[in-house]
C-alpha cells in the first residue's frame, strides 16, 4: 500500500451539530436483497503469479458470508495481470469481485480509460452483478477537481449498462457527478471521527451513525454501501494516528441490523497499513510488505471475522436479531497500556482495556482476567459485549455455566509496558470448544478510575433511541478517506468514548435476558459515553512481547505458502523444524 494521503478541506458536522439543537432522527430502512462486499487491496499483491494464490482468501470469504471482494485498484504495470487472476479465481470458487477505481491516482481526464477498463472485466463471470448491470465503485472521487469521478463520462466509455456505487460524499464536489448520475455511494466513515480525518474531540465528535443519517438523506432511496471497519492504526511517514476502536465493531454490526442498508462494504480484507484487516492475515498472507508488517504480523484478526459471521447472515436475510450456533468469545486488545506508548494523534480517545464479545446459546458466565484484574459478568443469551481495565500480564477468558466450565483460553500475546517502536494494533482471538484451562487469577491491583467496566447486550438494547442530529440544517458529515489503492437490530450505544473533557453521559447496568437496561440519552452530545463501576488496573511490568503458542503445526501443509512458522505456532512434526517467519518470535 502506499502511503501517500489526500488532504481536503471539507464540511464538519461536529462544530455545527453541536452547537445545534437534536433530535430523535429515524434513518429509513432498506429492502432485501442484501449483498456484503470487502475491500481488498490490490497494490500489496504484485508477488502473486497465478489465479490460485488468490483462492485461500475467496474461499474463506464465501464461507463468511460476503459475498465479493471490492478491488481497489491504482494504475500500476501489474494490475491488470492481477485483476485477471482475482477475476479467475473469483468464478472458480463462487464468489464474485468488482473494480474500486482509487482516484487518489485516477484523474478526470481519465474517465474514457476508467469506462474502458469496466467494459474489459464486465463480461468476466466473476464479476458482480446488480440489477443486471455490471456494479463499480470507488475510492474518492468527488474532493479534486482534477480526479472527480465522471459518472455519465465512464458510462459513456463504458458501452454497457453500469451500477455505479462510488465512494462520493455529502458534501463534494458535484462538477463531474450529480446525485442523478449515480446508482447509490459507499461511505469510507467507519470510524468516529472530529469529521476531518482524525481521532474526535469533546468539541467535535461525528460519529459513524451521524455519517450513516447524512448519507441515507442525501441518496434520498438510492442504494448505500455503508461502512463497516473494527480498527484503524497507521505509522507509516506521511500519515500515522489513529481512531478510536474499542468496541466499535460490536457497536458497528448492530447500527448495520437496525438501518438495514441494501449494501456493506467491510473495510477491510487485507489493508494492513490501516490495521483494519479482518480475514487475511500478515504473516500468512502472500503479499508485499509496505512496511507495516512492523504492526500487523503477529496480531491476528480473523477472530473479527468469526465475530462478524452471525451477524452477516442476520443482515442478508433481513433480520435484526443473530443466530448463535456455537459459543464463542471474542476477544481482543492492544499489547501495551497507551502511557507506555506516549504521544499519538488520538491515543487519548483509546481506552486501556481488554475486550470481549460473547456469543452464546444460552446465558452463562464470563470470567475475564487481564493481568491482575478479573472481572465476572452475567452474560445472556445472544451477543453481548464486556471491557475489564488493561493490566500488564497474560490475558485469560473462560466462560462457565452453573459452575461447571463451558470453554477458556489464554490470549497468545501478554500486555507489557514496552511500546517501542509504537503499536496500537489489535491482537484478537477466540474462545471456544474445549480449550485448556485458565490459569488461577492474580490478586486484583488497586482500583484506576480510568476505565469503566462496560456491558452491552444488544438484545436488551432493542427499545433505546438514539439521538441523532437533525442533518437538514447543517454541514454533512465526512471523514476524508485515507485509504490509497498501492500503496467493512437493535440500536446500540457509542461505545467508544468521548475524550475525558467531554461531561456528557449515560449509565448502563448489568444486564438480565429479556430485561431493559436503565438508560439515558443525552441530546447534548449526540452520542452515549458510558459510566460505571471502575475496574482496577495492574502496574504496568517491564519487559517486551512474550508470545503464547496457541497453534501446533504438525505437517508442513499447514503453513503453506510461506513454509515458515508464525507467531504462536509450535512445531510438533517430524523431521526438520522450520524457520519462523520473519518477525515471529519463538513462542513457549
């Protein structure tokens, strides 16, 4: 991925909004018919040779639901070559791909190159069609006046028929595209934000359900790509901050069931640089490292993915409520406490906690146990979503029924003070089936303020409003799209909180199947901040990353194509040992 970065002045809802009266807004549902696309980079995959390397990721996409994969393409000398493998592999495993034109590179002028590039792929059976038409999207493409994506231009150019979906805004430049002249637009915001493309602020706070109402007004029935992301963390040179996550993508697929968009769009599949990938993973992953393999290897996310599964199926078959078929928790967190890190743009809006989702048949008991710091909640049935306080140490998760123990793990990174160089990537992992058992928790350390311990159900969620600003009197939302193309039921609160100079908030209590949770809307903010009994937090230990192994490789199969071994895989196959791959540290 490259690391270049668009930078444009545009409208921010925040400043207006909040100086705005609020009320009750109610986003108008879509009809069925639902399709679940992921962004997936093309830039980091010149190292690719052959249709079959882009199986793996088809085939665990299918499984998970989604249905095609948006390829974000630049003009690179190897793009059609890998275009023409993805398209391949795309129809010899089921799935279906289409072309996301990056216009941080293409330029208006380029509209007849665009339509041509689309009238070449449209007729390859693995592409995606809508309506029957042959569906295209975009990044940006409506903030610079000389790389404005041309709707009518590349139709024109085209020759066939089109469903354009391109990545415009609210708020941008209409010179070369009317709403007129598009099918519907993706939204990049799926993130909270200050609404200029950094962390938010007690002042200016847009939030991804604000971005949601702005677009869903302006498309006015026209088709909306929403967002749906679970992290953003980049270091690279020209652009390095971060947003805040948290729990965001608990809170994100719950907004998704309750507004029901036609479409969503996963941000993303594989886009390491911005720590948002949810299916493929760094070290196993063939691809070309930009660089961020110094943040994404060794910190898994496809549990996101496991997370995201029920809720994929709920969404496309129109319902607001998911299905649990197995028990599972979800976990994840950073690898250091953010003192140690220092300062960043946006760590402050980070909260210094583990997180866990639980997806259960029926209701039970979570034990988490961060360092030091364990925490039981009463979980229910369904999907619901904890944070007990960081403490430096390993990370243990178990859920048990009656007394008797259902399932547990230990998280295959320890949380230490060391954060250099910085990393405030996620590690995530899973819970589930007969895992070995947690060790015995620590003595709990003395209480921090810092953190509350936060419960969410989003069954008994179902009956809260949430209060949305009225958009028609003010700015749009948008968050500027930072992703270059080389170089993703019930209202649910903001889980992710305002800055601590922010006085606005409202309680949640533990929660009871079938019970509705004591809550309360602030209409000054626009958003929830939640308060509650702090937790405690273990002094952070010295020390760097001391890796778990929680993957046994018995055969060399199992770590093709990269025959090196990852973090937290251990060797237990004859002959030879392999070489670790480089950046996996020993486990033990």
């Amino acid at each position: 991925m490259r690391t270049s970065t668009t930078s444009v002045a545009l409208g921010l809802l925040a400043a207006a909004a909040n100086a705005a009266p609020f009320k009750t807004s109610t986003v108008k549902r879509q009809d069925a018919g639902k399709i679940v696309a992921a962004h997936f980079m093309i830039g980091i995959m010149q190292v690719r040779s052959s249709a079959a390397d882009y199986d793996d990721d088809m085939k665990k996409a299918k499984a998970a639901g989604i249905d095609a994969f948006a390829l974000n393409i630049a003009k690179d000398d190897y793009t059609d070559a890998q275009l023409n493998y993805a398209y391949e592999s795309a129809a010899n495993n089921d799935m279906k791909v289409f072309i996301s034109f990056d216009y941080n590179y293409f330029e208006t002028s380029e509209s007849d190159a665009v339509g041509a590039k689309l009238s070449e792929y449209c007729g390859k059976p693995g592409q995606l069609m809508v309506e029957g038409k042959c569906f295209a999207s975009s990044f940006n493409g409506d903030n610079d006046p000389s790389k404005l994506f041309n709707a009518n231009a590349i139709r024109a150019a085209a020759g066939t028929d089109l469903y354009l979906v391109p990545n415009l805004t609210p708020t941008g430049i209409r010179d070369a595209t009317a709403l007129a002249d598009i099918d519907g637009a993706f939204s990049w915001n799926g993130w909270d934000s200050n609404g200029a493309n950094r962390a938010p602020t007690a002042e200016s706070n847009v939030t991804t359900s604000d971005s949601d109402s702005a677009y869903t007004e302006w498309l006015a029935g026209k088709t909306y790509m929403a967002p749906v992301s679970p992290w953003f963390f980049t270091d690279f040179a020209s652009k390095a901050w971060v947003f805040p996550g948290d729990l965001l993508w608990f809170r994100r697929w719950n907004e998704i069931l309750a507004l029901a968009p036609k479409m969503l769009e996963i941000i993303t599949w594989n886009d390491y640089g911005e720590s948002h990938y949810v299916g493929s993973d760094s070290e196993t992953s063939l691809h070309n490292d930009d660089g961020s393999s110094a943040w994404a290897n060794g910190f898994p996310h496809d549990g996101w993915l496991e997370m995201a599964q029920p809720y994929i199926a709920a969404f496309k078959a129109g319902s607001k409520e998911i299905s649990v078929t197995e028990d599972k928790l979800v976990y994840w967190y950073r690898p250091t406490p953010k003192a140690a890190c220092g300062a960043f743009d946006g760590i402050d809006t980070l909260q210094d906690a583990v997180f866990v989702v639980a997806l259960l048949q029926s209701a039970g008991s979570v034990t988490v146990t961060s360092g030091g710091n364990t925490q039981t909640f009463d979980a229910p049935a369904g999907a619901s979503a904890y944070q007990v306080a960081m403490g430096t140490g390993a990370q243990t998760f178990a859920l048990s029924r009656n007394g008797a123990s259902v399932l547990s793990a230990t998280g295959g990174l320890e949380i230490t003070e060391n954060c250099s160089p910085i990393n405030l990537n996620a590690f995530v992992g899973v819970a589930k089936g007969n895992a070995a058992s947690v060790p015995a928790p620590a003595a709990a350390a003395s209480p921090s303020a810092d953190v509350p311990q936060v419960i969410l159900s989003a069954a008994a969620l179902a009956s809260v409003t949430i209060a949305v600003p009225v958009l028609s009197a003010v700015a749009l939302p948008v968050v500027t799209p930072t992703e270059p193309a080389s170089s993703f039921a019930p209202a649910v609160t903001s889980v992710a909180p305002l800055p601590p100079s922010s006085a606005s908030a409202s309680s949640i209590s533990p929660v009871t199947p079938g019970a509705k949770p004591p809550v309360s809307v602030s209409e000054a903010a626009g958003t929830f901040t939640l308060t509650a009994t702090p937790t405690s937090v273990q002094a952070p230990g010295a020390g760097g990353y001391k890796v778990k192994c929680t993957a046994t490789v018995t055969a060399s199969e199992q770590i093709r194509p990269t025959n090196c071994l990852g973090a937290g895989q251990a060797w237990a196959g004859v002959g030879d040992v392999p070489d670790r791959c480089d950046g996996a540290a020993k486990c033990s």
